[in-house]
C-alpha cells in the first residue's frame, strides 16, 4: 500500500471530509471575506453607471461564493450568487445594441 493509499484510508476510517493539508484558509479570514463581499454588495447599490454596479457586484457575489466554500459549503449562499455571478457575466460580455 502507498502512503497515499494510506492516508486516504486513514481518513475514511476515521470520517475525515478534508484532511489539515488541503484547507487552505483559516476561519478567520473566510469571515473577513464574507465582510468585504457584504461591502461590495453595498457599495453596488450606492453607484449609478451600470456597467460599475455590474462590475461591484460581480466582485461581491465572487467574494460571497469563496465564502460560503470555506465556511463549510454553505449551498444557500454558494448557489445564488454563483448564479448571479454568470447572470452578471453575460451582461458584461455581451455587447450593448443601439
């Protein structure tokens, strides 16, 4: 048996979802995410120019989506901005007609 093989064993013997090495952020910053995407949400709503509120808003949805994958997937917050987030893509790529 590989040590691989071992440590996946391992960790499905002893119901581990993730092992230590793979997480990636502590806790304490996927919170501070989850403030700065509640405040491009905000700020989304204060601007006036379209394509800007689009752009804001498409940061916070993104940073609301990172959050909610490190906060444990949180699928009510992971899905609806994701959608949001495509929503705001297509409006940004595709051209305006006059």
């Amino acid at each position: 048996m590989t040590l691989w093989q071992k440590k996946v064993f391992y960790l499905i013997e002893n119901d581990y979802v993730c092992p230590p090495e793979i997480i990636l952020m502590s806790p304490e910053i996927a919170t501070y995410i989850g403030y700065a995407a509640s405040l491009f949400i905000v700020l989304s709503f204060i601007l006036k120019d379209l394509r800007k509120i689009r752009i804001v808003n498409l940061i916070g949805c993104i940073c609301f989506v990172i959050y909610g994958i490190f906060s444990g997937m949180l699928w009510p917050v992971i899905i609806p901005n994701a959608i949001i987030c495509f929503v705001q893509m297509y409006y940004l790529l595709t051209p305006k007609q006059k």
